[in-house]
C-alpha cells in the first residue's frame, strides 16, 4: 500500500509539470497574440490620423479656395501652394494636386429674371494630397464654383461717376 501511494504521488507530480508546461505555452499564445493585435492597431490608428490630417489639410485649402476672386481660381495658382509644414513632416512625400475644370453656362429659362446656377459659367475643382508610406494614400475633395451672377458685379468706378453727371 505504501508503495502505491509512493507511485501515485509520481505520477501526479509529473501531470502537474506537464499541465504547468501546457499552461506556460498557452500564456506564451495569448501574449503573443494580443502582443500582434495591439501592434497592428497602433499601425491602424497612426494611418487613421495622418489620413486625418490630410483631409483637414485639403478642407482648409478648399476655403481658401472659396475666399479667392472667380478670376484667380486657376490650376497654375492653386498648384504653387504649398502645403503645411506639420503636413510634410508626418506625411513622407506629401504634395498637392489641383485641378480646376471651367464649365460654361447652361441654358436657362428666359422666362426668369434671375439667372439659375445653370445659366452661370462654372468651375469644378479637384484637391488631392497624396504621399508616399507602406500603402501609397490619397485624400480627395471636390467642389464647384459658380462665376457671380452679372448684377452682383458692382460697375467700376468711371460708370459711377458719368451716371452722376
């Protein structure tokens, strides 16, 4: 009897080492894994936020963009703008891409007095920033803008003063 008792404590010493080996293994999976998963949502969210910057990067130049005189909305112009210098620190390669499209006016109805969007020229312009990094990104935004209609165009200042006269 004594002997089997001294039998069954080797035997359970050597189950315990080995569930212990198992265990340790396991443990090593999870970490690792979980070690993979956090790693590739940082690399995630670091993508997440320089596409962030970008599109904020392309809506401010848009405004600017709108603040500009009809005439001076042109690719040449809008292709010497430089970016921002945070923008070309975070984004490797970052550059500006414009592109302004004229579109004449449409017909409208003679019936109206006012002239409709579609009676006035217009031009479609297209912002993109793109840059260099593992997987080759770009932000785009796009917007119309209307010529001012002819009555919002104040007359110069000779006509002013020969309807004074």
């Amino acid at each position: 009897m004594l002997k089997r008792q001294r039998t069954m404590k080797r035997q359970r010493t050597g189950s315990t080492v080995m569930e212990m080996t198992v265990a340790i293994v396991l443990l090593m999976a999870a970490v690792l894994s979980a070690t993979q998963l956090i790693g590739a949502s940082a690399n995630d969210r670091r993508k997440a936020d320089r596409r962030q910057l970008a599109r904020y990067e392309v809506a401010n130049l848009m405004e600017r963009v709108a603040a500009l005189p009809w005439a001076e909305v042109t690719n040449q112009n809008l292709q010497a703008w430089p970016l921002a210098e945070e923008l070309q620190k975070l984004l490797p390669g970052a550059r500006l891409q414009a592109l302004v499209e004229e579109v004449s006016a449409g017909e409208s109805d003679t019936s109206e007095k006012k002239p409709t969007l579609a009676a006035l020229p217009a031009k479609k312009i297209t912002l993109a920033i793109s840059w260099n990094g593992p997987a080759k990104s770009h932000v785009r935004l796009m917007s119309w803008r209307y010529a001012p209609p002819p009555e919002a165009n104040p007359p110069p200042p000779e006509k002013l003063q020969q309807e004074d006269s």
